[in-house]
C-alpha cells in the first residue's frame, strides 16, 4: 500500500513540472511553461526574487481564457543561477528575447506583480508594438518614499536610510539599480495606448512597521495608483481591502477576472 501510495506520488509530482521546458537566453536557460489556447497571449512577469509559482494559484484557470507564459528570469526560480546586478532595462530585453525565442510574435497581455511591473513598465515603453494591454498587480513604485515623506519627512527619511542599509546588506539590488540610483524617476509616459487596469491592495496593517503601512499611506498608496491607471484613455483602477501584496494568491478568483475583463478591452 505505502508502495503503491509512493508511485502515485511520484507520478503526480512528475505530471505537475513534466510542462516546465527551458529556452536559451543570452547563452542561459531559463524555465518557462505554456498552456492554454484563444486569440490573446498572457505574458506572466512575477515579483522580487520569485519565479514562475509566483502565478500558481492562478495559472490554471487563466489558461483557460487564453495561452498564457509564465517564466522565471534568469537568477530565479529554476532558471540558471547567476550572480550580476540587474536593472528593468536588462530584465525588459530579456523579456523580449524570450518571446522571441519562443516565436511569440502577437503583442502580448502583459500581466506583472510588484517588481515585476516595473519591469512590464520599462518593457511597454521600449517596444510598444509587443504589448497590447497592461495589467500591474500591487506594482513596486518609484514614488513609494514620497508617500512616507509626505506624512513625516523627518521619520521618513530615518525610515528610508535604513532601508538603503538593509537593502544594500546584501549587495546592489534591482530595487536600488532602479529606485534609489536614478534622477529623476521615470513615470513612462510613453506606454502606448492600450488597455491598462492596475490591482492595488488597502488593506490596512494592525501594526504597520513604517509609514508605508500606515493607514493613511495605504490610502495614498490607493489613490497613487488609481490616478496613474485613470490618466490612461482605456485605464483601470481596482482597490482591494481583502488582500496585502498577493491578491493572485489571496483573491485569485478576482484576479482571474479581472484579467478576463482587461483581454475583453483588447481590439486585436
């Protein structure tokens, strides 16, 4: 019985990554899977230091609304290890590289999570003509600090010059490559004009550990994003208040949706 319990382990563990498939970019392997079929192609970006689980708890039934990628970048997931400071514009290129060396050619659906929608930022103004429509998921902002000064500069910029620290404990991270070392900041005005829908969570913190995750930040946090989804022709603003930052994993049924509802927007 154990025997038998044993093999079917096995064979389900096989069947859950027997998808998972590697692609050559810039002389690295890098993991991806594809599922699903329609006329729209969803491409997954996911946050931080994730890799492609980053989208577990909805890839499945994403694909069925579409042919969906996911991928893990270079350094994450189960893609190669590497150790080299990267910034969005090296992540973007890679981006690209993928698609074309899976010969996506359609514009995709770009669908990203906190980091990771930086990068589909800096991805959909380098080649507009590759992106069709833009979804951010709780995106990471350039203007996260100005929230925190806004509120109390003074504790704001104690607060911020440990986070430097502890950012920088661990060597140059993407976060400072594109946050903390560029003058101005970039707001990408030049997305083209597409479908674009931003998921920004509310939901506020019992015992918030920086002005980020006050009360009052949350709700600034909301109205940062809302304005930036709205100042687009086809934008979309959703606030949450039921979920932190993973709504995909919190809610993913209305993530799901909304992603459904942002490919119904797509004229081509």
């Amino acid at each position: 019985m154990k025997l038998g319990l044993l093999v079917l382990i096995s064979i389900f563990a096989f069947s859950a990554s027997a998808e998972i498939s590697f692609v050559k970019v810039k002389g690295f392997n890098v993991e991806y899977e594809i599922k699903g079929n329609g006329k729209h192609v969803v491409f997954l970006e996911a946050g931080g230091s994730a890799g492609l689980s980053d989208w577990d708890p909805i890839f499945e039934n994403l694909a069925q609304e579409a042919k969906v990628i996911r991928y893990s970048r270079i350094g994450n997931g189960g893609s190669e290890k590497i150790k080299k400071n990267y910034s969005s514009e090296e992540y973007s290129e890679e981006a690209y590289l993928l698609l074309d060396a899976l010969k996506i050619e359609q514009p995709v659906v770009y669908v990203a999570h906190s980091y990771g929608a930086y990068i589909a930022r800096r991805f959909s103004s380098t080649y507009p003509d590759k992106v069709s429509a833009l979804m951010l998921i709780e995106p990471a902002s350039e203007h996260d600090v100005d929230i925190m000064r806004k509120i109390d500069l003074e504790l704001a910029e104690k607060q911020i010059a440990q986070i430097k620290l502890d950012d920088l404990a661990n060597g140059i991270s993407n976060q400072y490559l594109d946050f903390w070392s560029k003058r101005p900041l970039p707001d990408y005005p030049q997305i083209p004009d597409i479908p674009v829908t931003v998921i920004a969570s509310t939901k506020k913190f019992e015992e918030p550990s920086l002005l980020f995750f006050t009360d009052q930040a949350r709700d600034m946090w909301g109205q940062l994003h809302s304005d930036w989804a709205n100042a687009f022709p086809q934008g979309k603003a959703v606030l949450t208040d039921k979920s932190y930052h993973y709504p995909q994993n919190d809610e993913p049924e209305m993530v799901v949706k909304e992603i459904a509802e942002l490919l119904s927007r797509v004229k081509h």
